[in-house]
C-alpha cells in the first residue's frame, strides 16, 4: 500500500531564465529524459502563460529595486509539482485535466486568495502531461508537471513553497485521482517495499545484492554443518554432533530476517527437509 500518490516539489530558480528553459524543456520531444515519453501534451496553459509568469516575477523584482526597502532579491518566480503515477496507471488526458484543477485549487486555498489574486493565480497555471512507456521496470510511469507562478500583483505565494503545501497537494492528488480515475493509492502493491526512503535505485540494488550473497552463503553453511553433524553422530563425537546442531538452529534463525526469493525458499526447503529426515 502507498501512502500516496507520488509528488515532487521544487522552486523554478534563476528568475525568467529559469522559467523558460522549463518551458522549452517540457514540450522537448527530442530531449534525452524524454526518451521514454510516448507523448508530451499540454493540458493547462502554453507558451504564453510562462511568458506571463516571468513578467509577472519581473516586474516585482523591479518594484522591490525602486522602493528602495533592500531586502533579498526574488530570484525564484514559479515552484513546480511533479505528480506521477506508477506504470499500468493511466489517466485519459481529460481525467488528468480534472485531477490538476483539483490540486490547483487546493493550493488556491491554502493561499487565502483575494478575488484579484485568485484571477493572476489562475493566469498563472502551465501543466504537461508525459504519457510514458509502460513496458518494464525502469523509469517513471505517467507524469504531469504542474507550473503555477508565485507571484499574484504585489504578494509573493510563499505559502506554495512550504512543507504544507506538499502536503496539501498529495492529499488533494490522492483525492483527485479517486474521484476522477478511479485509482486508489491505498490498494496499489508496491514494488520494492522494502526500499528505505533514503536510498537511490544503485544503492538498494547494491544491498540487495549483498543480502543475496548473505542468503546463498547461509544455505551452504547449513548445507555443511549438516553434512558434518551426521558424521559426528555416525563417529559418536557427541561435543561436535552438538556443536553443529547450534551452528545449524543460529543460521537458520538468521536466514529468516532476510526477505527470501522463490528460488531461496526452495533451496531452504530442500535444506531444511534434509536436515529434518536426519533428524535434527
């Protein structure tokens, strides 16, 4: 089960440079990230509507120089919502329409907007959908990337870029993607579950490796100290017959706390069927 729908938040740094190159980047057929992408589409806004986020965070830029209060200089116009759903999920473009304004008015609300501010607000929403290839298990599955501008007359929308708001748009993408899709978070199985947040695909590839290399070792230790119980006992040596049997009950606790293929349950299968026809 997920706890949600998956939602990647950052800020469109270097002021109006910044937001046209996402621009540009977004609707680049031949960019080498989108080499995956079946097909890019725009959903909310275009060209025009980043055109207007930038003057928009130029001209506050220029209002904050000739007040002359100081102050740090806005150099981040816009924050952008990755929301994306796993292979084998995909939304019609029109369902992807209806889950974006839902998160967009969340946010709307969590802002407290005026009558005036709501209408620069909504000026202010470019989103593009990646429709992805859903064959195999590398890359992402279906992505929309949600632009919305920070700046609405004269106030900057710094509630877009806190924690709260993150939160607000799963929760609101979670909700969205039920209503309009018919696609649950809560019943999705994750692939990987026992992933740690805090490690990159390499990183837990390179564990699990090493845990597999554990297991493999494991069942050829209990494989030999099985071997070597039944010869004790057939000679007698009641101190190594009981040594081996300790040996035998450690790693066979210590092989349960790693999470076992099929192929490893049926190697300790045929181990353990071995180990009880001898008795142990």
């Amino acid at each position: 089960m997920l706890k949600n729908w998956s939602v990647i938040t950052k800020p469109v740094k270097n002021s109006s440079l910044g937001v046209s190159h996402r621009e540009r980047y977004l609707m680049d057929k031949r960019h080498t990230n989108h080499r995956n992408s079946e097909r890019l589409i725009s959903i909310f806004g275009n060209e025009a509507t980043t055109r207007k986020i930038a003057l928009a965070g130029e001209a506050f830029r220029l209002t904050q120089v000739t007040s002359g209060k100081g102050g740090r200089p806005l150099t981040s116009y816009a924050m952008e919502y990755c929301l994306t759903l796993p292979k084998g999920y995909r939304p019609s473009t029109n369902q992807w329409r209806l889950i974006v304004k839902d998160c967009c008015i969340a946010l709307a609300k969590l802002c407290d907007l005026n009558t005036e501010e709501l209408k620069a607000f909504q000026k202010q929403i470019r989103a593009v959908l990646h429709q992805q290839k859903q064959d195999g298990s590398r890359g992402s599955g279906d992505h929309v990337h949600l632009i919305i501008g920070k700046v609405v007359g004269s106030r900057v929308l710094k509630e877009l870029q806190k924690k709260k708001a993150t939160k607000v748009i799963k929760q609101a993408f979670n909700l969205a993607t039920l209503k309009h899709a018919n696609m649950d978070h809560r019943l999705y199985d994750v692939v990987e579950k026992e992933r740690g947040r805090r490690l990159s695909t390499w990183q837990y590839q390179h564990q699990r490796s090493l845990e597999t290399l554990e297991i493999e070792k494991l069942i050829k230790q209990i494989q030999t100290q099985s071997d070597k119980w039944t010869k004790a006992k057939l000679q007698g040596d009641f101190k190594q017959e009981q040594r081996q049997f300790n040996r035998i009950q450690r790693n066979l606790v210590r092989i349960e706390k790693y999470g076992l293929s099929s192929q490893h349950q049926r190697k300790l299968a045929v181990v353990r069927t071995t180990v009880k026809k001898r008795g142990l």
